[in-house]
C-alpha cells in the first residue's frame, strides 16, 4: 500500500479532498497513483484521450457515457479533485463512521440520492434534466446492441417511460426517477456496494 | 363449487386408503424392482388353465387373475396415486397451504394411514429401505433443487455457503454430540451404554440440514435472496460434511479408541468426498453437454441424456463413497447451460417438466412414507434424551448460525442481520435424510432404535413445529422479504446501467474484485467452453433463431391461451365490475409486458450474465421467460398495426369491452378440441401461472385471478413446424388480419 514514493502530502489538496469526499488516506492515494497512471503525458489533468486509452472501458457499451460523467459541463479536463469527486459516488456506506468537517449538511457523496443522480446524469446526456424518450432510446441501444429489433427497443423504451411517467410530460424528472428506484428492491443497489468494495482495499 | 371438488377429492382419498390396505398385506415382496426379488414365484394361484384330474376336460378359463405377477408395479402406482391425492386434496383448500407447508400435511396423512394400518395389523410394503430411498427417490429431489438453483446468486455467495455448509454441520455434530455425551453420563436417563463415538455418530446424522424439507417451506416464505441461497446452498452442501462424518464416526464407532490418524484421515477423506462430488459432477456435467451438441436429429431422446448423465453422475459418486448430492448438484448446474442453448425448445420444456415433476413425486412420496413408518416401526422412547436432543439440535444450531455469520459477516456484501440469523437457524429443518440414514445404522450400535425414535421425533418436531410457525415469525419479525414480483423496467434497465457502470469504473480504477474473475470466466467459457459443447456458437445468430423459434411457438400459444379454468368464468363478472377502474387493469395490463421486457433486457445485455430468475417455486415451474419474450414481440407488432391513438389506456377500455361481450359463446366448444394439439406448451403456461397466484394469496392484493378467456378463438394459424425459421414474418403477418389484436391482451392479463 505505501510502496509508492508519493505520499499523501504530494497530493494538492489532499487534506480537504478526504474530508469532502471520505476517502481514506490510502484510499486516496491509489486513486491518485492510479490518475497520474491514467495522465500519460503527466499533464496533470486528464482529457478523453486518457479515458478512452483503458482498453476495456472502451468496449464497455456505454463506456462514452462513463466518461462523459467525469467531465463537468463546459469542461475539457478533469483534475483530480473531480476525479476523486465522482469516483465518491462509488464508495460504501460506511455505517457510523464519524468525521470532522461537514458531513450532515452538504450530502455525502456516496449517499443514495448522489448515486441516483450520478446515474441519471448517464442517462441525460444533454443535461436537461429530463431523461426523454430518445436518450431513453439511445442508452437501450447502446445496450442492447443489435440484437433486439427496433420495435422492440421502441416499446421497451415506450413502457419505460409509460411506468415512470407520473406527470405525463413524456420524460422522466430525476424525482420520478428516484421514485422508481426507491420502489426497487434496495439490494439492487448493491452492485454498487460489491464494486465499492473494491475500492475499500479488497484488491487482488 | 369448491365444496363438491372437497367432497370428492376426500372421498377418491379415501377409497384409495382403503384400496391400498389389502395390497399392503403381502409385504414381503418390496415393492421397488431391482430388489431383487422375481416375481415368477413358484406361488401362482389359479393361473392359467389347470387341468384337474377329476375333470375330463378342462375349460378354457374366462377369467383368470394373476396379483403377484403385478404385485410390485401396482402397489407402487397405487402409493404413489395415493399421495397424489392427498397433495390435489390440499390444494383444493386454499387456506390449508398458506398456513401449513405441504411436507406437515403429507406426513400427516402418511401417519394416519401408518395408524389405519397398524390397526388392522398390516405391514406397510417395505419401501422405505435406505437403499430404495438412497437410490431412487433422493436423486430426482436434489436434481429439481440442483437445476433450478439460481446460479448466479449462488456463484456470489458460494463462499457463504460452503462456510455454512461445512463448517456449520461440523460445528452442530460435534456440539450435539459432546452434549448428549455429556448428558449420557447422568444416571437417571439410563442411556450410559451410549458411548461418545456412538453419540457422535447420532450427532452427525441429525445435524445436517434437510433440503427437502427446508425448500419446501422455504419457497413459500418469501425471503431476501440471500438468506435463501444461504439455507439452500447450505442443504445441498452439507452433504459432503455429512457423508463424510457419518462413514468415519461408524468406523470408529467400532473401535475402542480414536488414534489422531483417523482425524486426519477424516480430514483428507472430506476434501476426497467434497472435492471428488464436484468433480465428478462438473465431469459427467461437460459430458452431457457435450452429448447434446449432435442430438439435433434425435429430438425426442434429448430430455433422457440429462436425466441418465445426471443419475450416472449420482451412482458413480455412490459407488465410490464420495458425496453423490453434491455430484448431482454440480452436474446439474454445469449442465444446464449448455445443454439449454443445444436442445430444442420443446426438449428443454420436457426437461424442466419432467425433473419438477419427479422431484415433486419423490418428495411428497418421501414426507408420506415418512408418516407411515413412524407409527409402524418399533420405538423406543427416552424421555430423557430425546428432549435433550431436540434442546441440543435447536442450542447448537442457533448457537452455531450466530458465530458463524459474525465470522463471515466482514466478508460478505451485504451482511446478514440479526433477523436473517434468525431465519437462518429457524429455518434448519431435518428432514428425510437423517431420517434415512438412521435407518442405515449399522446393528451393533446396541441403541439403534432409540436412535431411530429421537430422529424421527426431531423430524417431526422441525417439521412440524418450526415449518408451521416459520412463516408467520418471519413476517412479524419482518425479515427483509424479497421483492419477488416483476420490476419495473425502469429498475432492470437501471440495474443493468449499473453494472455497465460498475465495470467501467473497475476497470477505470485499475482493481479487480471476483466480478472480474467472473468476468474471466465468462470469456473462457465464451471461447474455449462454448466452443466444444454448444452446436450453433455464435451467440447472436443462436439469440436470433430461437427468437424465431419461440416467435412460431408462441403463435401457436397464442390460439390456445386460456389454462383451462372453468371457474374462470366468474372471473370475467368481476372483470366487468373492475372496468371502472381503468387503472388496475393497466397495471396488470403492463405487469406482464414487464416480464416480457424484463426477459429480452436480461438476455441481450452484453458481458451481464443472464439473470436466472432468482427464485422458483417449488411447485411450479420456473417463470419460463422464452415464450413471454416472443409474447413481446407479437405484441410489438400488434400495436404498431394499432398505433394511431390507440395507446396505453386507451388500449385497455377496448380489451375491457371484449369482456362485456357474451362470454358464452365460444367457450365450451372450441376448448378441448384446441387444448388437445397444444397440451404441452398450454401446461407450461399454466404452470407458470401458478407462483404468482400462490402468492396472491397471501398478499391482500386485490387483482382479478383467473384465466381470462380470450373470447374470440383463431382458427386461422395453423401450426407452424417449429424448425420452420422462415416463416416468422409470415406468422407475424398473417395474424394481422384476424382479430389477434385483442387476444394477447387478455393473453397479458390472464396470466397474473
């Protein structure tokens, strides 16, 4: 774990960003061992290039998508503070861990609701709020490949919509989303826990 | 109506108790062949014509009747008629089996027919040898657990279950045993003959874990997934352990004295048994698999290399003393995959069918044989340790689920809380299998019958007691129930968003966790596995024929929709009164495409191992999601030809007007005659229809039950050859025409 000459102390803002994000301190420091990995030109930021250099996320079907979460709007770069901020989303629950600094007010990153949202920003990639029909379309697409027909996709996205749709504007609102997955059963969730394990130490 | 069904289905009870009574009287022969016992015995009375030498000539007898040459196979039928009766007659009153697991009221009856019997002096056929029951009727039981078992939550917490499975059965045998040692040596029980060996060996055989009791309880408690993948798991698993402490506490029962050599040989001989079990089941397994990849031209025999593979793979492992559950088990699960992409559909309907349903036989024959040989055999009943055993059983297993999971618990996920404990050690269930094996005792233990009586009493105790109350204890202390109806769509597509989700940013992250070991798995099993052992490999083109193929299969279902429910027809009176209110019968009207569309997520979705449904039913068939997908897709097409303005709701107040049609019309005439061409495939459905009615019950959900009945029959799509892939556009199309729009509809709602 502390093989690596960086120290914690080499990481700009390190203090603050454990406090604002809970990770630990070697938490943090593979995270950022593994982003100057990432940042092949040691520009100190990480454009798409980088992102898309990870062999497997680019055979990840909605492996653009992924990316495209890290980056802020606007941006072209992420530092590493984002980097660290939206890889926060993933980590465990930890039960009654207490810690300094805020902790009730702004909400912990790897809360329910912030996970929800991160997701939803996969779905809404214009940002708008409002999953529509399309994008609803697309992510489908982009899952399910060309093995579905496009009448399938059509009323798959169709139903999605119908179900989720409570107010009957066509899209999905990050509450009606939320609403869904609150009906879901909360183990659900838990692909998120077991890959946030990962990130807990349980590393091969 | 129910009544008349209750009246007769007690009275048919009864005869055939009494039927069986005479047939039971020559309980010499066994009933089971391969016993062998000849049936050409030389007692043939008053067979064939015989001359007597006081007539001159002899006549040509009319009617002659020869029991003992059929002595055997009837007298199985008959039993096994009889305890089909009994499970028809429970289910006819539905109240019964909400609060009563099936395996309490078959042993019941199984003990009052024991009591009719014994009072009228009959012995009962002998058929309840552990031999017979070893041999014949646990394999198809732990076949049915084994195949349906849902994998992928298995694979998950496989490290949970063998930490249960093995070090729990160990944890309980020695503690039960060490205490009724402890106990043996107070005078006034009188069991001080009983030495430790011999308590350890009692021990062993009632520590382990039943799965068919336990499933059979199980299934209707609805619990989280994970607990029951732990007890089941568990059950299945603790065969090896079980195995394993019952052959070395019998040899070294014998002995005076226990060298440190035979520990560990006990030790190396649980890695042989464990081990080699797997071994030869993921063996015969690939074996199987790789038989079925060249039976495309002999269709009809395919079922019967799974059953034969799967019954080798247990004989082999008995013939070498390994652990032939857990042989049968691995078989059956490598199996499955392959073989189910390498038969034909209508195989692997057979398949499915024909293992829920001799799993189903073997067990009820079980649990009812259970009830006549307690009251028939000899007992001998200590009070004294028999109560302490049943304190032990409950102490050490309660004691044993606590540490266990707190040991395990920091490794696993989602850890188990304390009310999944409880469910946990509640929920250990003896079952037949102590029941058998104490059957199997060698004689010299000087206390065999006692040991008989205390495992039958603590299986009628756990299974009595623990079986009844088990459901309602788990409702008010609330475990975490799992959310068996249908998600939403919304829930599988973001579910599957996630785990995209989740592996890209695995992998972003540089850090592997066992999801990517799976992962590894899954690409050598795509390359090199699937390679040798599935005919048609390309996995697109395979998803895409067999579409085809259910596509064609499911028009054909299309025309015979209706399960055959007479009593369906009240169900459409209350389906007009539920007209007003549009939005249910929307939902319901939905609730179906979603596990359509649930189906279709789960198979297409890339590197996501498809979803087994997490759990089935005991008593049905798994929710046989090929033929709902196809349903999806007619329905797709259907709706595009009725686009225009005619979606969501509105489609429903048509459907509903359908209804107020005078339903009479085509009922009576045209069912049998349709039933009858598509028999096979209309069971599965209505099968599949059974869990989710089951459950109805016992959740106060208002929902109209029944079969709808599709109220305009087609008799315009003839059947189409299943092999005949070109013709789905053509099906597609010609369906158009008829007044097929509705039907799925009704289709849809009826199947609730």
């Amino acid at each position: 774990m502390g093989s690596s000459s960086s120290r914690l102390s080499n990481i700009p803002n390190g203090q603050e960003l454990m406090q604002e994000t809970g990770f630990s301190d070697a938490h943090l420091l593979r995270l950022y061992e593994r982003f100057q990995f990432l940042d092949k030109d040691n520009k100190g930021h990480l454009r798409s290039e980088d992102f898309e250099a990870v062999r497997e996320l680019s055979k990840n079907p909605i492996g653009d998508r992924i990316v495209e979460a890290f980056f802020l709007p606007g941006q072209e770069t992420v530092d590493f503070p984002s980097f660290v901020r939206v890889l926060a989303h993933f980590r465990p629950k930890e039960k009654n861990r207490t810690r300094e600094g805020a902790q009730q007010e702004p909400e912990p990153a790897n809360s329910r609701n912030q996970k929800l949202k991160f997701a939803f920003r996969l779905y809404d990639r214009d940002r708008d709020g409002k999953i529509s029909r399309v994008e609803l379309l697309q992510v489908l697409r982009e899952m399910l490949g060309m093995q579905v027909t496009e009448e399938q996709l059509q009323s798959i996205a169709e139903r999605a919509i119908q179900e989720a749709d409570l107010d009957k504007d066509d899209t999905i609102s990050f509450d009606e989303f939320r609403k869904i997955s609150f009906h879901a059963d909360p183990h659900r969730n838990r692909t998120g826990e077991a890959r946030a394990c990962l990130l807990e130490g349980k590393q091969t | 109506m129910n009544h008349i069904y209750t009246k007769r289905a007690l009275s048919v009870l009864i005869i055939c108790a009494f039927l069986s009574l005479p047939y039971g009287s020559s309980g010499e022969a066994p009933p089971k062949p391969g016993e062998g016992v000849t049936i050409l015995s030389p007692v043939k009375p008053d067979n064939g014509p015989q001359v007597y030498p006081e007539d001159e000539k002899s006549n040509l007898p009319v009617f002659t009747m020869d029991y003992p040459r059929i002595q055997i196979p009837f007298e199985i039928t008959l039993w096994m008629l009889l305890a089909s009766f009994a499970k028809i007659g429970f289910h006819v009153y539905h109240k019964i089996t909400i609060w009563v697991p099936e395996s309490c009221l078959l042993i019941t009856i199984g003990l009052i027919v024991g009591g009719i019997m014994h009072s009228v002096k009959e012995e009962p056929p002998a058929v309840l040898t552990s031999n017979v029951f070893f041999l014949y009727m646990l394999p198809p039981i732990v076949l049915d657990s084994g195949y349906f078992m849902p994998a992928r939550p298995f694979f998950e917490n496989i490290g949970t279950v063998l930490w249960f499975a093995v070090v729990g059965t160990l944890w309980n045998s020695i503690g039960i045993g060490m205490s009724l040692f402890a106990i043996c040596q107070i005078e006034a029980f009188d069991v001080q003959d009983i030495n430790l060996q011999e308590n350890l060996l009692f021990a062993a055989i009632i520590s382990a874990v039943d799965p068919v009791a336990v499933l059979n309880v199980f299934e209707q408690a609805s619990v989280n997934e994970q607990l029951y993948i732990a007890i089941f798991g568990e059950c299945l698993f603790n065969d090896a352990i079980t195995v394993v402490l019952y052959s070395m506490f019998s040899f070294v029962a014998e002995m005076p004295v226990v060298d440190p050599v035979d520990v560990f040989l006990g030790v190396s001989r649980f890695f042989v048994v464990g081990l080699g079990g797997m071994g030869f089941g993921i063996l015969f397994g690939f074996v199987a698999a790789f038989t079925t990849r060249f039976t495309s031209k002999v269709r009809e025999i395919e079922p019967l290399f799974i059953f034969m593979y799967s019954y080798l793979a247990y004989l082999v492992a008995e013939l070498f003393a390994i652990s032939s559950i857990m042989a049968i088990v691995c078989c059956a699960l490598t199996m499955k995959n392959y073989v189910e992409e390498n038969v034909s559909q209508r195989s692997c309907t057979t398949i499915r069918h024909v293992v829920k349903m001799l799993g189903s036989i073997s067990e009820t024959l079980i649990f009812f044989f259970l009830g006549v040989v307690t009251i028939t055999t000899e007992h001998e009943w200590n009070w004294g340790y028999i109560l302490f055993t049943l304190l032990f059983a409950f102490l050490w297993r309660g004691l044993g689920v606590l540490l266990l999971t707190q040991i395990i618990n920091p490794f696993r996920t989602i850890p188990f809380n304390m009310k999944d404990q409880f469910g946990l050690a509640y929920g250990g269930l003896r079952g037949a299998v102590s029941f058998a094996l104490a059957f199997t005792l060698p004689d010299h233990i000087g206390r065999k019958q006692l040991f008989v009586t205390a495992t039958i009493a603590v299986i009628l105790f756990t299974v009595f007691l623990q079986g009844i109350s088990i459901q309602p204890l788990i409702e008010f202390i609330n475990v975490r129930r799992t959310n068996r109806n249908v998600d939403t769509i919304n829930v599988e597509i973001h579910s599957r968003l996630m785990e995209h989700t989740m592996e890209g940013i695995e992998d972003l992250c540089g850090q592997w966790s066992h999801f990517y070991w799976k992962d590894k798995f899954m690409k050598f099993n795509n390359r090199i596995l699937r390679r040798i052992f599935i005919r048609d490999r390309r996995a697109e083109s395979s998803i895409v024929a067999l579409y085809k193929k259910l596509e064609l299969q499911n028009a054909m279902e299309i025309l015979d929709t209706v399960p055959g429910d007479i009593s369906a027809a009240p169900s459409l009176v209350s389906l007009q009164d539920e007209k007003k209110e549009s939005p249910k019968p929307k939902k319901i009207y939905m609730a179906e495409d979603l596990k359509n569309m649930h189906n279709i997520l789960s198979k297409n979705m890339y590197k996501i191992r498809q979803r087994t449904v997490a759990f089935t039913s005991k008593h049905a068939l798994p929710n046989d999601s090929q033929p709902r997908e196809i349903l999806i897709r007619r329905h797709a097409s259907i709706r595009r030809s009725l686009r225009p303005g005619i979606l969501q709701s509105t489609m429903v107040p048509k459907s509903q007007k359908y209804f107020s049609l005078p339903a009479a019309q085509n009922l009576g005439s045209k069912y049998p005659s349709v039933r009858l061409s598509y028999a096979d495939d209309h069971e599965t459905m209505s099968d599949v229809a059974y869990p989710t009615r089951r459950s109805r019950f016992s959740h106060p959900k208002r929902s109209s039950s029944g079969a709808m009945m599709p109220l305009h029959r087609l008799g315009t799509l003839k059947e189409v050859p299943s092999t005949d892939v070109l013709n789905e556009s053509e099906g597609e199309g010609g369906s158009k025409d008829c007044s097929t729009p509705i039907d799925p509809l009704l289709h849809f709602s009826g199947w609730l």
